[in-house]
C-alpha cells in the first residue's frame, strides 16, 4: 500500500512537472518576443526592460525553466503587470467561490443522483425504473452553460425567483446566489450518478453476505441502506475525483452566464485584458487542482478496494 | 468494400431496432442533412442585416424571431449547425486517427515506448480541457483552427488508452501470433489485423465525442473565444441573446436547444451504436 500511494504522487508529481513545463515552452514557442506578448500592445519600454529583467530574460532557457520552477515551490505565480500585485494572492483570493459552488454542485446532484440510482436498483424495470433511466441519458446530454442560460432565463430573468448575477452577501445572500449556478453545474452529474449507483447496487445485491443478511430475516430496507448502498456508492468517489477537470470547465461557463467571481471570471477577464501571467497562474492552479484530486480519488480507491492497486 | 458495405447495413439496422437509436439517428440526420444544405433551406441570408426588422420576436415571417441587426435566427441557427459539424468532425476524426496509430504502437511496441506515449497521455488529460483551450486561445488568437486543434490536442489520450488497451487484448490472440511466425511487418499486423479489430469501438466513442466538441465549440463562441463574427454559430446565437436577454429571448432559446437536440442525438446513438458493435462495453459510459 505504502509503495502504491508513493508510486501515485511520484506520477502526479510527474505529470504536474511535464505540464508546467509545457505551458512555460508554449509560451516561448508563440511567434514574438514573450514580453510583448505578455504585456500586449499596451507595453512601454521601461516595463518590457523591468519584465525581462523580472523573468529572466536575458538568461539561457533551461536556466529560466530552473528559476520558474524555483518560483513556483515558493509559491511564486508571478505579479500582475498592471497592478503590480501578486498573482498567487489574486488566484487564491478567487479560488474560494469556484470552490463553494462545485462543493455545492457536486453535494446536491450525489445526494439526488445516489437516491435515484438506489431507488432505480431495489425496484428495478418499474415504471420509476424506465423514468430515471430515460432521464438520467437525458440529463447527461445537457452542457452546464446552456443549461445555466436557460435557467437564467427562466428562474431569474422571467419568474425572478433567484437573483441574476454577482455572489451575494452573508450567508443565506450567498446561497441564494449559488441556487442556479450549482444547480446547472450539478444537473447533468445528476443522471449519471444515479446511473452509476444503479449498476453497481444490482451488483451488491446479488453478493454472497446480502443473501446471508437477508436468511439471517434483515429487513429489505436495512439491507439496502446500510450494506448494499455503502459498498455501491465507492464508484461515485472515483468519478467525482476524475470529474473535477469537467466540474472545472462547467465552472468557467457558469460563473460568466451569472456573473460571479471565481478562476473562470477571472481567467475570462485576463484574456480580454491581455494579463498572461494571470491567466497561466490560474490555468495552472487549476491544473494542479485537478491532478490532486485525480490522485487522491485513486487512492481513496485503493484503499477502499484493494484489487485496484494491482491494476495498471 | 461490398463486404463493409453489408456490415454498415447490419449496424445500422442493429441501431435502428432499438427505439433511442433510431431516434438519435433520425435526430443526427437532421442536422447533417440541414448542415449540408444549409445554403439551400435558410429562409433568409444568415449574415445579412435588416435593421427596420430588428429584435422581433418569433412571428410567421420570422418563425424564432430577428436580432439586435435584423439577422433571422432560424437562418442563423442552421448556418450554425454547419459550423458546428465543420468543427466536429476533423476535430475528432483527427483526434481519433492520430489517437488510434499512438495507442497501437503503445500496445504492440516495446515497453519504454508504451511508458513514455502513457505518460504523454496522462499529461495532456490532466489539463481541464477548457482552460487548456482559454490558455491556447489566449496565445495563439481564436478561430476556428484554434477550436479544431484544442480538441484533437485534448481528446487523443482518450482514443490513445482505448486503442492500447485493445491492442493490448489482441497482441497474444493466435492469428496475430500466426501472422508474425509467418514474417508480417508491423505495420502489416497493426494496419491489417488489428485495425479492424479496434476501429468499431474507437468510432463509437468517436460518435459520443461529437457531442462535447460541439459544446466545446459553442462555449468559446459564447465567451467571445470561438469562431468570429459575423459566422452564425450556436455559441454565438447565445452570446447575442444572452447580451441582451431581456430584449431578446428567443435567441437564447434559439441557440440552446440545437445544442441540446444535437448532443442528445449523438448520444443516443452512440449509445445504440455501443450495444450493437461490443455489447461487453455497456457497462460503463
């Protein structure tokens, strides 16, 4: 086990180094001198000399890749070339609300989803059964964005039932404000976790200890709930864990359909404003977010599942 | 090529016994065929302005109304489906074809090969596909080359690992060991006896694909990121209703249900193609 959770982080670390050294060639790479690119047509000389001096400019490249790499273990992202300020400060100052409604998202949409799937497998091809299968398929289909359009249609701008736009303030303003984002975020998972949980609870049921619970007279509805159910739900964990680079890309859409703060407003907002260091500060915060949790859904895998370490 | 002729017959039959799948193939159908004649069926000129016609809502003249130029948005929404599939399809054939020779040499070649090409795989998917593509985008400007080359970049690891994993399955069977006792190169075993092996899973996942590439694609036009205006495209439909939401509605409405009408066909058919071609991968998405 111990080698297993060694081998996963040295790959995750791996991969993480590969890709930051990726982005950093790519830069390099795009025709044109990086520090007009970075600063965009708006650049003056002294702050073009300030940034090569800043970067490293004038240094061989494998000696810059060394020093941004320095940099980044520090904590360093970079500063932002208008405001001076930190690029590490603004990512994780935003960082929170993109957070708050993924947690949010992904909380509503496993609780319904799990509850279907458990409910579709105990009274399998039932009529309830056909609804959520045909659901579920129909519900995997919808994009985040669109869906969050549509409801901002619908909810906020026609019924005016939820606010439009912006965070909110103070607890239930907050909430309220994450009642449509997370609900377009979480609706497509929805179907498919109920999906998910349905397959591997047929499973379950059909194991040798669900049989000998029910000889031993345990009633129906305790089986389910806790032996079948706790074993049937681990899927969703992985999935979950491996979905957070799409739960991320919904995030991006839906926070500028609702214009809330979060990575994905302020990685939109960078573009249009040509601030590059923020954009591969936040691209690869995300990135970073994204291997972890990919690595720690492997590894709340193995340990719930000890075949899954031998895989691969 | 009589012989694949009979086999795509049988498929699509498979598919249409089943009642999603002939839904989601009637539902592709549409699309394809109103993409291919678009020119042909749009009632009025997708870019050309009429400002005394502006913002109307849906009437019988305009049956899903006009925008803030006086642009038809049915026009506008079946000009955008052509975009849309002119994104799509190289994007994931592309992604496909070079997916399916990396995987294959992974599984067939020599064991450091194999180890690089998944680390190469495991890097790119571990990108989230949308800021990859905002970052790319950022540095080398929108259009619809950008959106087509962000895709393939991003989706060959997932063709790349299925193609290995099969050939992996296949590289000890007896015929491929018959075929090397008797000398084949390896470009004869993978292009002759394993690709047809592989292609059917491959396309059905291929099939399932489109429909995220046209989201993909809808959601950089929606950010402004995608194609340029004045090309009418679904992403573009919702960024000028969403702009003016209040004012124009229909054209939210408008560029949201293709989107969904497109990703639900693919899906069921995919999904119909998936238990005809290999009903053992049903289990899982």
């Amino acid at each position: 086990m111990f080698i297993y959770i060694v081998k996963r982080f040295a790959l995750a670390a791996l991969v993480l180094i590969v890709a930051v050294t990726a982005m950093f060639l790519m830069i390099r790479a795009v025709p044109g001198d990086p520090v007009s690119i970075m600063l965009g047509p708006r650049a003056t000389p002294e702050l073009k000399a300030s940034l090569i001096a800043q970067m490293a400019l004038d240094q061989p490249i494998w000696k810059q890749l060394l020093i941004y790499y320095g940099d980044l273990l520090q904590g360093d992202l970079g500063v932002d070339v208008f405001s001076g300020r930190s690029v590490a400060d603004i990512v994780f100052q935003q960082l929170p609300y993109t957070i708050e409604m993924i947690s949010l998202s992904v909380l509503w949409s496993a609780t319904l989803g799990i509850a279907l799937g458990a409910y579709a497998a105990a009274h399998p091809n039932t009529i309830i059964d056909r609804v959520a299968a045909a659901l579920s398929v129909s519900l995997v289909a919808a994009p985040a964005f669109v869906v969050a359009l549509l409801a901002l249609l619908i909810f906020a701008v026609k019924l005016q039932w939820f606010p439009a736009i912006g965070a909110g303030e103070g607890f239930w303003g907050r909430l309220n404000h994450l009642v449509l984002p997370s609900f377009a975020i979480g609706l497509s998972w929805v179907g498919y976790i109920a999906r998910l949980v349905r397959a591997s609870m047929l499973e379950v049921m059909g194991e040798n200890h669900i049989r000998t619970a029910r000889a031993f007279g345990i009633s129906e509805r305790r089986i389910v709930m806790s032996y079948a159910l706790r074993i049937a739900i681990l899927p969703v964990v992985t999935v979950i864990g491996v979905g957070m680079g799409f739960l991320l890309s919904s995030a991006v859409f839906t926070e500028i359909v609702f214009a809330r703060p979060g990575l994905g407003k302020l990685v939109i907002d960078s573009i249009t404003t040509r601030n590059y260091p923020i954009v591969m500060g936040a691209v690869l915060v995300s990135t970073g977010l994204f291997v972890v949790s990919t690595a720690l859904a492997d590894l709340i895998n193995a340990i719930l599942d000890p075949r899954a370490r031998s895989a691969d | 090529m009589a012989k694949s002729h009979s086999e795509l017959s049988i498929i699509l039959r498979g598919v249409a016994k089943d009642p999603l799948g002939l839904l989601g193939l009637i539902i592709v159908g549409m699309i394809v065929f109103s993409a291919i004649f678009a020119a042909w069926i749009v009632p009025y000129d997708p870019i050309g302005m009429n400002i005394p016609d502006r913002m109307q809502a849906p009437s019988l003249s305009h049956w899903l109304g006009t925008d803030s130029l006086g642009r038809d948005t049915l026009s506008r929404v079946i000009m955008g489906g052509q975009v849309a599939l002119k994104v799509a399809l190289p994007a994931v054939f592309g992604a496909m074809a070079i997916g399916l020779t990396l995987g294959m040499i992974a599984g067939y070649g020599p064991k450091w090969l194999d180890n690089f090409l998944m680390l190469f795989f495991d890097t790119v998917r571990s990108f989230p596909t949308v800021m990859f593509a905002l970052a790319v985008v950022a540095l080398i400007g929108p259009s619809l080359q950008t959106i087509v080359f962000v895709v393939m970049a991003t989706s060959i690891p997932t063709y790349g690992r299925v193609a290995r994993t099969q050939t992996l399955t296949l590289r000890n069977s007896e015929f491929i060991l018959a075929e090397r006792a008797m000398g084949a190169s390896m470009t004869r075993i993978l292009g002759v006896h394993m690709l047809p092996n592989i292609i059917g899973v491959l396309a059905v996942l291929a099939a399932m694909d489109i429909p995220t590439v046209i989201a993909l694609e809808a959601g950089l036009s929606f950010l402004g990121l995608g194609v340029k205006p004045p090309t009418p495209s679904w992403g573009a439909l919702l960024k000028d209703g969403y702009a003016l939401i209040r004012q124009t509605p229909w054209l939210v409405v408008g560029g949201g249900l293709p989107i969904i009408l497109a990703t639900l066909g693919f899906t069921f058919l995919g999904e119909s193609l998936r238990d005809v071609v290999d009903p053992k991968l049903r289990k899982n998405r």
